[in-house]
C-alpha cells in the first residue's frame, strides 16, 4: 500500500510548481544571500512564509547559515501558525511524507510518536491541508540540507508552556534542527509597520514571550520558543528585517518580514 502523502497546496502560487525553475530560485536567493559562514551552527530559525517574490530573500538569509549542517541535520522540528483552522493545541499531520516539486520530505515518525505523548499535541491533517506556513519552508530545506525528516507542527490556540514542552521534549542534538515560521506586521502602510516590527523584532532579541498576534502571525510559537531561548540561554543573531514594500510590493499595505538565527553559546561549530 503506498504512503500516505501531504500534496503541496501552495505550488505555483508561493513559489514555482516546476522543480527546476523551483530549484533555480531558491539557489538564487540562497546565492544572494550567502556570506561569511557564522562562527557557531545556528541550533533555531525563525523565518518567514510569504510568497517567495515578497520574503524568499530573507528567509534565504536564515537558511543560508545552515550550510555547516548539510550532512548533520537529520531532523528537523518545523512549527507554523494555522491560517485557516481554529483548533486548540498543536497539530501533526498522519501523513508519512510532505511532497513538494522537489521531491517528498518523510515525516519524522519517532518524533511524531514523542509528541504525541504530550499533552496538547493531536493529530489533525485539516490543520495541514492547505497551510502554507510549513510548506514554504521545504523547498529551502531541500536545498540546503541532505538526508533530513520533519515534523511539522502547526500551531493552534496553545499556551506558550505548551509549545514550550514540546520543543523541549523533541530539543535533540546538533543533528535536530528547529525552524519557527513567523511573518510580522500585516497590512500597515510601511512606515507603521516599520516601527511596529522595530518593537517585534526587539521582543524575538529579548525572548520576551510576549508576542501578540498583531505583531506576528507566530507568536504562539515565537512566545513558546522565547522560554527555550532561556532555558538554554542562546543568542539570537537578527539576520535580515525589511517588508513587502521593500521587496515586490507598494508600500500603503505592506506585511514585515523577518530572519532570525539562534545559537547555543557553548556549542561548537561542528567541523
């Protein structure tokens, strides 16, 4: 019996459907973003999910960082708000793959298992249907990571503690990798929406935990996240922070973007 398999929802739409024109932006973006590698192997990123045209260049800036981690990561912890069901807690999807034109991404099924022991954490593949959040994400990490499965969680109505266990619990090691899809302001004309994700992106330095939904889309995960950020005392490092009306759009209603990456202090950069 063949797999059960999460079709792409969003192809064509956020990003290219055609794997090689897919390939070929993302490895643009990727190129354009791609500098100096940073002294320690980032351990979380928070990035954007926009369509590619609008936030594909700053969340290429996170995923730029990774490329010490190519062969290492083998698991990845994608969490992501839910834009179109409302649903207590934090959904996985009972599917054993995501597919997207480049290709099926299995499904970490020991990390699906552990999180499905905690409480608040169910199984619900109306959450992951048409959500958008994650999806955006594999492609970019098709294209810098080798031989990985994820777990993708989306993000309900769940108390920061909630996110928090389950990060805690799924935390692993240098071979698990964690990604938190956020955008930021939605709809403000570009010098509000600046000073608004000016104040945002302060909070995600801090680790405040206070997020509003306003200020990011994923702040119930971002806020969830925030305890982990202290409980393992890492630094964020801001990479990129800009908006749609910097990138392809007019600047009366813009969404802001940003892209940041979190690092263990005391951990190494693998060689």
């Amino acid at each position: 019996m063949a797999k059960p398999i999460r079709d792409p929802a969003v192809a064509g739409l956020f990003y290219p459907a055609d794997a090689r024109k897919l390939r070929a932006t993302v490895g643009e973006l990727l190129d354009a973003a791609s500098g100096e590698r940073p002294e320690r192997d980032p351990k979380v990123l928070i990035v954007p999910h926009a369509g590619y045209v609008y936030s594909g260049a700053v969340a290429a800036s996170a995923y730029a960082t990774l490329a010490g981690l190519r062969r290492r990561v083998r698991s990845v912890l994608l969490l992501g708000p839910s834009h179109r069901v409302a649903f207590q807690g934090i959904a996985v999807p009972t599917a054993e793959a995501f597919a997207t034109p480049l290709g099926r991404v299995e499904i970490d099924t020991a990390l699906r298992d552990t999180a499905l022991q905690i409480e608040g954490v169910c199984e619900l593949d109306e959450a992951h249907r048409l959500e958008h959040s994650l999806e955006v994400q594999l492609p970019f990490l098709q294209s810098v990571l080798d031989d990985f499965r994820v777990l993708p969680l989306v993000v309900g109505d769940a108390a920061p503690a909630n996110v928090a266990t389950v990060i805690e619990r799924l935390w692993g090691g240098s071979e698990t990798l964690i990604v938190v899809s956020s955008d930021l302001s939605h709809y403000h004309d570009y010098s509000e929406a600046r000073r608004i994700d000016s104040i945002t992106v302060s909070a995600i330095e801090r680790a405040s935990g206070d997020l509003r939904p306003e200020q990011a889309c994923g702040s119930r995960a971002l806020n969830g996240l925030a305890l982990s950020v202290r409980a393992h005392e890492l630094r964020v490092a801001t990479l990129d922070v800009r908006n749609s009306g910097d990138t392809a759009g007019p600047r009366d209603r813009v969404v802001g973007y940003g892209a940041f990456a979190l690092f263990e202090e005391h951990a190494p950069r693998e060689a």
